[in-house]
C-alpha cells in the first residue's frame, strides 16, 4: 500500500479494509456521461477515483454512463478518454458502458415484474409528476400499480418491440407513493425513446434510468466503492433498494462527497455547451474553457491540475474555490519546469545609436534561473533592439521604474542604455527611440549612480514574428451562475485579446506545439495545440506572473507565525 493523503473516504476505506468488507478489495470506477468534454470539477473525481485505487492496491474502471441516447454521441467518447489519459491516468483493459448492459438490465427489469416489484404505468410524464406530490404532500398510487404480474409482463415486452410511442408507458418501481424522499416514490425504471444509441443502433426503443442502471453496472463490475457528488445522497436509498430486490453477487457502496465549484466559471456540461453552441466561445478546447480540453490547450500541465485537486481535498461540505488558488497550482508547477525567454508583445524599435551598425554580440542567458541543467541560450545583441512600447512612458506615473525620456534602464542581460531622443512620425506617433549605451555595464554595476529598472528586449535583425493572444476570465463576476441570474450577463468582453506582430528571440525557432515557455515579465506562455507552426508561431497566454493566492496565503502564515 502506497502513502495514503488522509481524506474521510481513505478512512472508511481503511476502516472497510480492515474489517475484510468487499474481500478487503478497493475497486472504483469514474463514470461519466458522454453529453460533452470533461471539466476541471470531472478532473476531481477522475483524481478521487483514481489515486484512491492506486492508494489501496485496487483498481479503477472507466465507465460510460451513456443510457440518454439524444444528447450523447461518440466524440465526446474519444475526446473523454483522451483527457483522462492527458490527465495521467489508465484505465488498462477496463473500459466499459453501460449500454453493454442493456441486455441483463432488461432482464433483471423482467425479474424485478415477476417479483411484483415493477409494474407498467400509463399516466403521461405530466400525470405523473402530479401524482408524485411534493416535499410536503405524500404522492398517490398510480391507477395501474396493482396491475397483475402477467400484465405487466406483457406490456414491457411489448415496449420493448416497438408497439408505443415515446412516453405512453414506463416501467416503474413499486416501493412508496408515501414516503418522504421523492425518490422513492415508485421512480421510473425505464422509458421509451425511439431514438438511435450511438453505441447500440436501433436496437433498443427503451432506456434504463440513470438509478436503476448505475447501481446495477457498478454490481456487475465488482466495484466496491461507488463515489460520486453529494446530489446523489439522497438517490443512495433507491440504489440500495435495487440492489437488495436482486440479490446480485456484490453490492457496492456509495459514498459521496462535496462537487468543485470555482469562481468566475461555470461548471456544467449544459452551460459549456451553451457557450459554444452560441458561439461565445471558438469550441469545447478554446482556451477561456474550464473544460480538460481548453485548459491544455490554454497551456494547463496534467501535473498542476492533480496537484490542485490534492490540495482541495475531499470533503462532504460544498463550497466554491477561488481560481487564484489553480492559478496559483500552475504557476508552481510552470515555474519549475518551464524555460525562460524574451518575447516583445508590443514592439517599440530602439536604436543604440553608439553600438556599431555591423557588429553582433553573442550573450549567452540561462534558460531557468534556480535549475542549471537546463542549460544556456544564446541571444545577439545588436544597434536596432526591440522593447514593449509599455516599458517606456513620457510621462511615467509615480513609481514608474523602466524607460523614460533622458533617463536610464537596463536591458535584461545586457548594457544600461539611456533615452536620448524620441522619434516621431508626422501625427506625432513614437515610430522609435534613440539611446545610447554604458558598454562598462555589461555584468557589472553602473558607476556612481543606480538603475533600478530591467526591461526584456529583441534584436530587430533575429526576432521571430508571431501571434501572441492573450486570455483572461471569461466571466467578469465571481458568481456568474447565481440562481435566478443570467450568466450571460457577466461574460468579459476583454476575454480574448490578439497581438500579431509580436517579436520572439531566435533561440525559440522551431518551437514545437505545446511548448511552454516562460516570457520574462510577461507571463506563461504556450504555442497552440492547433493553430501553431514553426513558421508561423502562434502562442496563448497561459497565467500571468502575478500569483494573488501566493501571496495571500503568505501573509495568512505571517500573521499565523
Ligand atoms: P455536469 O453537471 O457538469 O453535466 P455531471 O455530474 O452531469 O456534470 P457526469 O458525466 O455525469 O457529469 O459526471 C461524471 C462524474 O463526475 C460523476 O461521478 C460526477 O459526480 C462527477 N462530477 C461532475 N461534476 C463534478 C464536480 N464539479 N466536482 C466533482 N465531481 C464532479
Ligand atoms: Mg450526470
């Protein structure tokens, strides 16, 4: 058995474990529906069901819940299994769906009718949410629950061959108009939807329900522990119901726990389709999405989205996490592992006019400043440099550290230059300045005065273009999903900004898609999964320097200690 970090499942586990429940055997299984990609939240329980089969010397199946036939379709199969690979994580041979099941379902569906346990109702959907009652009001037995074994026998097998339209009859449980969880108040087992299964064709014209299914698969796959989110809490009664009448060989257990919810995002599949249906957003993976999908295409490692989702942890209470706290989870990971180069995003041409107009100095820079083996870049110096237009202010605010009229900076290893003059086209446009250079300053200290700023900067002559485009929230509200409100009021419109033009050193020629480099002062950066090439390098904003969380947690321990 592995290290185990403590959560209350690892206890009841544990707890389980040692009292040989289940054979002493961990088996867990995520079971997502194929009705659209995988968010950051699927990620937690990806990582829940995972690491805790890992941690117990168990296993973990991937299972497809797919009994909705219209919303679902196969690419969001592939593109489910390609996340959780990405994320880290392998299922082996264990690849289910519940669609595999239909069969032996229809048959425990028969068993559960000659057991007097189902029976086939008529009452239309709207009757029969009349008939349910509410939260205050016990609900009234449907005409058609005392109907005999034989009959419902017959009309089961007859909605199974095609003989009723949609919603004419369903199969359901018989346990208690009565009773004060709405669930149990004879749920409905199985429907009829003449509708094409993407995994079964035609053959099927009725459709399990999610609570007679779920329960069964995770039965007849041997799963131990059945995790899922607290909205499930009150469904546990009926999954133990179903699996009580049937006596299957197992039954597992179902545990919940709390959902990940984060603010400035929405998280559910219905709403993230929303977004790219109405063409909000460019697809699934557009890099503003808090889907697996958009957040590797925004420049996400698989390793910071599991290190978030072990720093959450697992509880039973529902609370919303701040984005700063994953942002701040990538730039851990990022800062580690990711080279550092210059890139101007918003070019301004200088001219060191006392640098000679043919001469080329190699500087040589380290790549990460804490991790040597990383190794060294080279960077020509030359008389016509790039810098950010934002590094230079005519009249700079109070404060204002980097390149002004008359005064001095010092370009990131390499000389002090000074602004002598600004150079300006006919509408009075800045098209470059002119400065000279300290050429005593190159690794060494200016003498008799100090230089607090550093600026990045390019050589005209090697600069590599590209598109640089730079996201932000996609919502500008922490909230966006309160109840009662309309998320589409709160979208940023400045969510998406692009730069072309922008000015890379040469030493990032050939970048490949994906990799991910640090912009000194800039930010995390990625070149597109889709859209980049060597020639024409495209590249996203992943997280900016600024860790808020970092430093809010940093003053948390100060104070504390
Ligand atoms: P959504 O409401 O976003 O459509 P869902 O629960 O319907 O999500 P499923 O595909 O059914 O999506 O989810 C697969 C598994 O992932 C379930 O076990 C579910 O409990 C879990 N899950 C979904 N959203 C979250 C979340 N925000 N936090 C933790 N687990 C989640
Ligand atoms: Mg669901």
């Amino acid at each position: 058995m592995s290290e185990t970090p403590s959560n209350f499942i690892h206890q009841i586990i544990r707890e389980d474990i040692k009292n040989n429940k289940h054979e002493g055997r961990v088996h867990t299984r995520f079971p997502p529906e194929p009705n659209g990609y995988l968010h950051i939240g699927h990620a937690k329980s990806i990582c829940l069901n995972f690491t805790t089969a890992q941690t117990f010397d168990g296993l973990c199946n991937l299972r497809f819940d797919d009994t909705n036939p219209e919303k679902e379709n196969a690419e969001y199969v592939e593109a489910i299994k390609e996340n959780i690979h990405w994320l880290g994580f392998d299922w082996e041979d264990r690849e289910f769906f519940a669609s595999l099941y239909f069969d032996r379902l229809y048959e425990l569906a028969e068993k559960l009718i000659e057991d007097g346990k189902a029976y086939v109702c008529s009452l239309s959907p709207e009757q029969a949410r009349e008939y349910r009652g509410t939260l205050t009001e016990p609900g009234k037995n449907s005409p058609d629950r005392e109907r005999p074994v034989a009959e419902n026998l017959e009309l089961f097998r007859r909605m199974k061959a095609g003989e009723f339209g949609d919603g004419e009859y369903s199969l359901r449980a018989k346990i208690d108009m009565d009773s004060p969880n709405m669930n149990m108040r004879d749920p409905v087992l199985y429907r009829i939807r003449h509708q094409t299964h993407h995994q079964t064709g035609d053959k099927w014209c009725i459709y399990p329900m999610y609570d007679y299914t779920h329960c069964i698969s995770d039965a007849l796959e041997g799963i131990t522990h059945s995790l899922c989110s607290l909205e499930f809490e009150d469904h546990r009664p009926l999954y133990d119901w179903v699996l009580d009448q049937l006596g299957l060989p197992s039954h597992p257990q179902q545990i919940e726990f709390a959902r990940l919810n984060i603010n400035y995002t929405v998280m559910s599949k219905r709403k993230l389709r929303q977004l790219v249906e109405e063409g909000l957003v460019s697809g699934w993976d557009d890099p503003r999405m808090p889907t697996l999908a958009g957040m590797r295409r925004r420049g996400y490692t698989p390793s910071a989205i599991r290190n978030f989702c072990d720093a959450i942890g697992v509880t039973r209470t529902n609370s919303v996490v701040d984005v700063a706290m994953l942002e701040h989870a990538l730039r851990e990971d990022l800062d580690q592992h990711s080279p550092r180069a210059m890139a101007v995003l918003r070019p301004l041409k200088i001219v060191i006019t006392d640098y000679p107009e043919d001469k080329i100095e190699s500087l040589r820079l380290p790549c990460h400043p804490k991790n040597p083996e990383m190794g060294e870049r080279e960077i020509p110096f030359r008389r016509e440099l790039y810098i950010d237009r934002n590094d230079f202010e005519e009249v700079p605010p109070p404060g204002f550290k980097r390149l002004i009229s008359g005064g001095e900076v010092r370009l990131r290893g390499a000389y002090v230059i000074k602004c002598e003059e600004v150079i300006r086209d006919s509408r009075g446009e800045i098209t470059e300045l002119h400065c000279t250079h300290d050429a005593a300053t190159i690794g060494a200290k200016p003498e008799g005065r100090k230089v607090k700023g550093v600026i990045h900067w390019v050589s005209v002559a090697d600069a590599i273009d590209a598109e640089v485009r730079l996201y932000d929230r996609l919502f500008n509200d922490e909230n966006p999903d309160r109840a009662g409100g309309d998320y589409h009021d709160f979208i940023n419109p400045e969510s998406l900004q692009v730069l072309k033009g922008c000015k890379l050193e040469p030493s990032l020629q050939n970048l490949e898609a994906e990799a991910r480099y640090q912009f000194e002062r800039e930010g995390y950066f990625v070149a597109d999964r889709h859209d980049h090439t060597a020639e024409k390098p495209v590249l996203n904003l992943t997280v900016t320097l600024r860790d808020t969380w970092g430093k809010s947690q940093q003053k948390v321990q100060q104070k504390a200690g």
